[in-house]
C-alpha cells in the first residue's frame, strides 16, 4: 500500500506541477502535499483527497464526494478533504481548478493564523515594539519566550541605544500576559535593580 500511495503522490506532482513545488510529509498513516508549507492535500491508502473549500463545495455536493477518514489514537476521525475520483483524473483541467481552490484556502488559513501569533497582539508589544523586536532577530512569541525579557532587550538595545526601562517591562509583561503596570512589584524591583547594574552604552559619551 506504501507503493501505491508513493506512485499517486509522484503522479499528484505531475499533473498539479503548475500550483509549484509539491513537497510530501508522512501523517497519520498518509501523507499530507503542499506548496510553501501549505497543505492541500493528502495521499491515504493510494488515494488522492483535496482540501475541501467554500469553492469546491458545489462540485462535492454535485458529485457526492467522500471524505477521507484516518485513525488517531484508535479513533475514526473524519477530515476535511475529498477524494479525487477517476472522472476527476480524466479531467485535467477541473483536477487542476479544484487544486488551486484547496491551495489557495489552506494560504489564506495560514496567513491568517501567523497574523493572530503576531508579536503585536502580545500585552504591551505594540507595532514599534513589534518592529524593533523584528529588527533583533525576534520574530515570534516562541523566540521571545525562549529567550525572556532581559535577553530580549539586550538584542534590542544593540540596535538603539536609547531603549529604556519601559520596554523592558513590557516585554516581561507580555512573556507574563499581563500589562506592565499590572506587574508584581517584585518582579519590577528585581528588573529596575538588573536594568541600573548595567553599564551605560559607549555611544551615548561619543557625542558629549
């Protein structure tokens, strides 16, 4: 079965070649296709299923399309993805419309999924934080949480001198999920006492 589902996927990335590079990942007994990281299809048991969307779903009512199951953890679970039948293979064309809806939809999902993990939805991070913090080699909540907020602001302050301690508690508050002025005044005392141990910046004597 492990053939079978190998010759679909090489025959899936020939007649879909013009959505892009397709690129195969093993999951749940089957194997997920996308372009970019976007996945708009899967591979299970030799069969090709496509991502169902608000565009294809005349064609799935009209053709009375099935819809692929899988196990997890025992569990028959239902996906949101249509097998392609042998008309629709005969039908390059169509195959090749109905492709582009999958991948255009699972696009737009994960667009706006990356825009609801924006840094700037955080507590505290505004645009120009978010911005600053980009320009740090910080793009995601996952390196700011990894690295926490003192380290943070020391990437920051690299690249402007003049970032205060205010910044500094808003990126502990937004690590914490909490406004700066709601932190606990040990955590404040504790940042204040790091943030006055340092020392200050050459830069700032240059122009003195």
């Amino acid at each position: 079965m492990k053939k079978i589902s190998y010759e679909r996927i090489y025959k899936s990335q020939e007649y879909l070649s013009p959505l892009g590079e397709i690129h195969h990942r093993a999951l749940f007994g089957g194997y997920t296709l996308a372009v970019d990281d976007a996945v708009f299809a899967m591979v299970s048991d030799g069969e090709l299923y496509l991502r169902a969307c608000e565009e294809s779903a005349k064609y799935c009512v009209k053709s009375a399309a099935s819809f692929l199951t899988l196990m997890k953890r025992g569990r028959p679970v239902l996906l949101n993805y249509y097998r392609v039948d042998d008309g629709l293979w005969q039908d390059r064309e169509r195959l090749l419309q109905l492709s582009s809806f999958a991948l255009s939809a699972a696009k737009k999902e994960r667009y706006q999924r990356h825009q609801r993990n924006r840094l700037k939805d955080l507590p505290n991070l505004t645009f120009q934080l978010e911005v600053l913090l980009f320009e740090a080699g910080i793009t995601n909540e996952e390196t700011l949480r990894t690295l926490g907020a003192r380290a943070s602001w020391l990437k920051m302050r690299a690249k402007n001198k003049a970032l205060s301690i205010k910044v500094l508690f808003a990126l502990e508050g937004a690590i914490e999920g909490l406004h700066e002025a709601a932190l606990p005044a040990g955590i404040r005392r504790e940042l204040t006492e790091w943030f006055n141990g340092l020392p200050e910046p050459q830069d700032n004597h240059s122009s003195r």
